[in-house]
C-alpha cells in the first residue's frame, strides 16, 4: 500500500488522532484526504475535505460512499469513551452508547466502502482499536467491550476482504495524548508517533500494528492469561 497518491477516508477528522492522520496523509503525499466530520465546519486542517459523517446514521455513511467514490484508504478513527463498569444503573446506556459509535459505525462504514476499495485495486482499510481490545477495568469496562468487539470484527473483515485483495490494518495502542483520555493520569504516548508508525505499518503491508509498549506487553501476555488482572486507570 503507497500512500503516495492515494485517496484517504478518516473518520472522526476534526479533532485528536483523526486529525493528526489527516496531517500526516497529506505530508506522505496523498492526492486526496476527505476529513469526516458530524460537523464538517469543524475540519479546519488547510487541504482536506470536510465532509459531513455520523458513523452511526446509515443516511449519512451511505451519502459519503456515493460522494466519495475514488477512496483507496478507509480509516475507521471516529469513537467515543466514556467511564464507567457495568453494575451502574446507567450500565446498559453506557455500553450501547459506545457499542454504536466504536463497533456499528466501523461496520457502518466498512460495509458501505467495501465495494468501492474492491472497485479501486483493493486498497486498504484501518481501524483503530485499543489496548482494552484484550483487557478490562471497572473503569473503562463498557468501552473496553466495544473494542473487543471491533477487534473480533476487524478480524472478520480482514478474511471476508482478502479475496478483493484489500489490507485490513488493526491498530492497538495504550493511551494518547489526546481529549479522550485528557483527565486521566496515565502515561501517554504522542499522537504524532502513533500515527507515523501506523502508516509505516500500513506501507510495509501489515496486518496488525501495536504502537507502544504496554500494548506490546499486553499481547505478549495472552497466552498467559494477562487478562485476569486489572489494570490501573487513574
């Protein structure tokens, strides 16, 4: 996958990590980076196009594929986190609040652009999943169940898309230094080196990128049943 003249989707573009990918697309020299947005007057980055998208309204993801006909690179970035475990009374609002956003809206979109990466030589299609992916805490339990269910559907879509001969790219990583984790005191990584070892990644033809330590030590802890443990969330 070259990156160079390449024609690149990101979800969620207007702010944090989306917004980060859309800089560094356009610096590898993408043709065309179409900055997703709900409100596409937020996209403020010189360069993109903004253009209107809720993941999770159906309308709106299948008025960008008609719109946006010419992508090669689908970038699933678009996500909400919210604290909270499940034996809240606000558990269940909790759970399918996010369950929207950070697993229908990647199905959302990826089942609507499918077709047109197909269409285009393949292509490849990124979504950004999360350390949680594996693990689970009281604090972020909800979430954490949303992107260990868009992992489990990255790697269905990963199989189901082979055959068209598009990439399909998960990425884990630990904590970013970005508004979703802005209260928290952990330590975080950059958005900037995430997303330039993602698009090497992405480049080099993997399957899979892991962007940090903890996320590394997380994977390599499976076997071992690293998941039985709770981590800490300040």
């Amino acid at each position: 996958m070259k990156l160079e003249g390449s024609v690149v989707l990101v979800t969620g573009a207007n702010r944090g990590l989306g917004l980060e990918f859309s800089k560094q697309l356009l610096a590898r020299g993408a043709a065309k980076v179409y900055a997703a947005a709900r409100n596409p007057a937020s996209v403020t980055l010189p360069g993109v196009v903004p253009i209107r998208l809720d993941v999770t309204k159906p309308e709106e993801v299948a008025e960008a594929a008609r719109a946006c006909g010419d992508v090669t690179v689908l970038i699933n970035n678009a996500g909400i986190g919210r604290l909270g475990g499940f034996l809240g009374e606000d558990a269940d609002a909790l759970l399918r609040e996010q369950l929207e956003t950070n697993l229908f809206g990647v199905l959302n979109t990826s089942r609507a652009f499918a077709g047109t990466l197909g269409r285009n030589g393949g292509g490849a299609l990124v979504n950004i999943l999360s350390i949680v992916s594996w693990i689970n805490t009281p604090a972020i339990a909800a979430y954490s169940v949303s992107k260990a269910a868009a992992w489990s559907l990255t790697n269905g879509l990963r199989h189901e898309l082979r055959a068209q001969g598009t990439q399909v790219l998960g990425f884990h990583a630990g904590f970013i230094d970005t508004d979703l984790v802005r209260d928290l005191d952990v330590p975080k990584t950059t958005p900037e080196e995430v997303v330039r070892l993602t698009l090497d990644a992405l480049e080099a033809g993997e399957e899979e990128v892991v962007v940090d330590e903890p996320s590394r030590e997380v994977k390599q802890g499976l076997s071992h049943g690293v998941y039985l443990t709770e981590i800490a969330v300040g």
